[in-house]
C-alpha cells in the first residue's frame, strides 16, 4: 500500500474510532493504537490545558506508565510541548538527544546530560542506534490551543517525518471535536453532580426528625422511635388511617439512615392489579407475558443498597404475599417468566390503614409475613389524638402556601381555630393541609375567616352551634350525673367508678360500631393507645363480636 492510500486508511479507522465513543482517554488509546501499528509510533501522548491550574497535563497515553504520564505536567511555554501550545505551531524534531529545549518531565526515556542541563527524552543505547524523532502538534478549538499530541517515533528521513507530521495535524483537528463535546459532556456531568449533592442535602435537610412537626406526647414517642430505628437495617411497619403521615415518616428513616446516599422506590401496592404490581415489584424477562418485549428490573433491584416503601402492603394477594416473604427472609428472588435468582440487599418499609391483626385472624393476610415486617411497628396518631399539634401545623402550611401563593393570608381568628381543634379530621394531616391550602388560594386579604373553610367543615360547626355545642353536652354531663346518683344511692362509695365504668363501656361499643370492630382505628378515633383500649374491653366485659 502506497502512502496516500496509507494515509486515507489510517484517517478512515481513527474517524470511526472517535465516532464510537465519547470516553477521551479510551478513544485516544485506541486512536493511537492504530498509529503504533502503521506508522510505527514508539510514544503518544494527548496534553490538555488546565484552565483552573494554567499547566498543560498529560491525560492520556501509549507507552508511558501511570506514574510517567502523572508527571507529564508543563507550564505554558516551557519545554517543546508548552511552546507548541503557546505559538499554535507545530514541532519537528529529528533527534530529541540534540534539542536543547526538549525536557525529561516523563522520564520515560534514557537521559543524556549535557552541559548540566536535563536533556530530554533521548533512546539512545549503543553508539550508532537509531535517533529518536519527536513531532508534536497542537489542538485547536475555533481560535484557542485547548492542548496538543504528540509521538515518539524513530527516525527515517526528514521528507518522511514532515509527512507524519502532516498526518497528525489532521488527525489533531479530528480530536478538536472530540475534545469540545468532551468538555460539554463534562461541564454538564459536573453541573449534574453539584445539582444532585444539592438535592440530596436538601433532602436531608427537610427530612430531619425535628423538622417533623409535633410536640404532643404521643408524637414525641413515635419519634424516639424512629431516631434509633433509622440507622438500623431492620424492616419498619408503619401503621396509620389514611392522611397521617406514613410516607413522611419513612423518607424521614431513608434520610437519616447509612442508605441515604441510595435510592428510596416507592409503590403503592394498592393502586395495581396483582399481576402488574408483581412485574413491578420483581421485574420480568422479555416474552413472560403479552406485552413484555423486553427485559425490565422491578422495583427492589432498582433499590438494591437502598429502602423500598411499600405503601398499603395490607392489600397485596396471597401469592405475592409469598414472594414478598421470601425477599425479607433470604434476600432473594425471580423476575416473573425467569428462573435465574436475583440477590439484593433492600431495606423494607410498609405501610397500612388496616388492622394486620384483625386480617390475619380473617386469613387476608399471612401470619408468617405479618412477623417478618412486624420487626418494628410505629403506630402513627390520627390527628384527632393529638390536637394541641394542630396550631404548629396550620402555621407550617400557612407559611408555605403563603409563599407559593403570593399571599399574606395569616389573622385565625378564635372561632376559626377553635372549629379548626374541635373538628374531627377524619382525613388527618392531609386533608388539614388541604384545607389550609384552600383557604390561602381564596383569600384576598389577612384575615382567615370561615367562609373560606370546606363545606364539610363549615357543616361542622353549624351543627356543633345549632345543637348548643359545649353548653348542650354538659348539660346532658349534668343529668346524667343526677340520675346516676339517683340510681346508684344505695351503692354509696362506689357511685364513682359505676358511672365511670358505664360510660366507657357505652362509649367504646359505640366506637367500636361506628369503626367497624376495627381496635386500631377506634383507638386512634378515641386518642388513646391500642393496648390501653384492649385491656378496658376485657376489664369492662365488652364483647367484641357484637
């Protein structure tokens, strides 16, 4: 093969080689592997400029090692290569051993001294043998030097030398190009990186135990809780009514845990049909079932190091509840339509509304399963349990959606704080922040006033001042404490605890109905703890069943 179609042949390969790929050392290498085989390259070295440092660093390399290519460093003008970068002009050196400006900044040749000075990079071995030649040429950007490359090779002729160099100044422009969507790439990889830090520490930030806003005794256990549970890897059941603040609480354990720095997957196991939520949940293989046609990782693989929540997990089928069993137990399992098992290592958080319990004894649930998540239980308060939590939060999401708003909505006037703390919530923290909410997008002014309430609400406490509200229940208080008296007189010193314990035998079948026999939530419904509730109706002699 003659030199031009040499030539032709060398620029096709390297063009298709920095079409392949956008990793600059790795094209580089192969790029210049190419040149050792055909032109005889003994050393390539790419140099690009530092802005932040102003020196030219070696970032890529044949023929040196790494601790050779690490003190490839120059300042602009010093040596062959930092005057190459500083004029733009190429240079052709025939035998390195007689330039007088060519350093041993590498090291990666045999030095000859002379006069005292370090003279470059000479391969010399035997009197007689071979020079070694040097070309190096710059790199241009539009107008700017961005760095140069050059090679060792040895020397034939001064006419086959300019040749070579001609070659490498065509082959620098095709890496000009490479380098430019290099820097782009980089510039936005690190603009991504500092945005994601950012993001995470404001993460971090919002989901910080003390910024979860409750001082109420029965928030501040759930917190003691949570803080020491964080930092474990044990699986956490979250139990709650709906609107309580489940989710909340289990970005809050994700945040302040080792895994924060991976990733949190949320899914709400209700919203899907068992066989979508089972191709969500483990993944499938391309072909396992009409529509799949490719392969696709399920929501545990994606959060392998990390903590998935499975929210509403009280609703999954039996089968799943299966494979979900033996995820917490052996870390393990299939991709639907695969036999090859997959290992991870996923910290599990679920979430419910229903009594597990009450499930379990119907045979909804797994018993098996139920103790596997039941490592840690936090039993959230509904929002009715504790209502001296309620003025911190109508102040929290005032000042939110104030701001997200454009509004100064922010005078509660008595009467609408105290139908705010009587009003039963029954769709607790969310659906008092959407209240807020609503009052601040339809306000034109200061005051909070009832209008701007939700019907529901503003029902509420019409009927609650229709009926007589406070003066009416201790009126009724009152009667019922004359006829007690009237009734028990012959009971003296016990009229006290009759009275009491009839009360609450009352109030508790009443809660009970009006909750569906559900202990959980007509514990939260009444604001006091489950077990408390558990021993009144075995001391009181409720049954249950009715």
């Amino acid at each position: 093969m003659d030199r031009p179609e040499q030539e032709l042949d060398i620029l096709e390969e390297i063009s298709q080689i920095l079409g392949d790929g956008l990793e600059l050392s790795q094209v580089f290498q192969r790029a210049t592997a190419v040149l050792t085989e055909r032109m005889d390259i003994q050393r390539a070295a790419l140099v690009l400029l530092d802005r932040t440092s102003d020196q030219l660093q070696t970032i890529a390399s044949i023929g040196l090692t790494r601790a050779e290519q690490e003190r490839g460093r120059y300042a602009v003008g010093e040596g062959v290569t930092g005057q190459v970068l500083a004029s733009g002009q190429p240079a052709v050196v025939a035998d390195i051993a007689r330039h007088p400006e060519f350093l041993n900044r590498t090291g990666a040749r045999q030095l000859k001294g002379t006069g005292g000075n370090e003279k470059a990079d000479a391969e010399q071995g035997e009197a007689g043998a071979v020079a070694t030649s040097f070309i190096c040429v710059p790199i241009r950007d539009s107008e700017e030097i961005v760095g140069t490359i050059s090679v060792d090779k040895p020397f034939v002729s001064d006419a086959r030398l300019q040749a070579d160099a001609r070659l490498l100044k065509i082959i620098a422009g095709c890496f000009a190009q490479a380098i430019r969507i290099h820097n782009l790439i980089q510039v936005e990889k690190d603009e991504w990186l500092a945005e994601n830090r950012q993001l995470k520490d404001n993460l971090r930030s919002k989901y910080r135990f003390d910024n979860i806003i409750g001082s109420s005794p029965v928030m501040l256990d759930v917190l003691a809780t949570v803080s020491q549970v964080a930092t474990s890897r044990a699986t956490v059941l979250l139990l709650g009514e709906t609107g309580c603040g489940k989710e909340l609480f289990a970005k809050a354990i994700h945040f302040n845990s080792p895994r924060r720095d991976k990733p949190l997957i949320r899914i709400n196991c209700g919203a899907l049909s068992p066989q979508l939520l089972e191709s969500e949940l483990f993944g499938h293989v391309k072909g396992a079932f009409t529509g799949a046609i490719k392969d696709k990782i399920g929501r545990f693989e994606a959060a392998s190091g990390g903590t998935i929540f499975l929210d509403e997990v009280g609703t999954l089928d039996a089968q799943l509840q299966v494979k979900l069993l033996r995820v917490l137990q052996e870390r393990e399992f299939e991709r639907v339509g695969d036999h090859h098992t997959v290992k991870v290592d996923v910290r599990v958080i679920a979430a419910t509304n229903l009594d597990l319990e009450e499930e379990v004894r119907k045979g909804n649930f797994r018993e098996d399963l139920y103790y596997r998540l039941n490592v840690v239980t936090l039993n959230l308060p509904a929002l009715r349990s504790r209502r001296e939590d309620i003025p911190k939060l109508i102040d929290h999401f005032l000042d939110r959606y104030n701001r997200e708003n454009n509004r100064d909505l922010r005078k509660l006037n008595r009467d609408v704080l105290n139908t705010l703390l009587r009003y039963p919530w029954p769709g607790n923290v969310r659906e008092l922040e959407n209240a807020v909410e609503r009052a601040v997008v339809l306000s034109n002014g200061e005051e909070f006033t009832e209008d701007l309430l939700p019907l529901q609400i503003r029902m509420y406490a019409q009927q609650t001042r229709g009926d007589g509200g406070d003066e009416s229940i201790e009126a009724l208080c009152a009667k019922l404490a004359e006829q007690a008296i009237e009734q028990y007189q012959v009971h003296e010193g016990e009229v006290y605890n009759l009275l009491t314990h009839e009360v609450e035998r009352h109030l508790i079948r009443e809660a009970l109905a009006f909750n569906d026999g559900v202990k959980l939530r007509t514990a939260d419904f009444l604001g006091i703890n489950r077990n408390t509730l558990n021993k009144k109706v075995k001391d009181l002699g409720i049954d249950t069943a009715d």
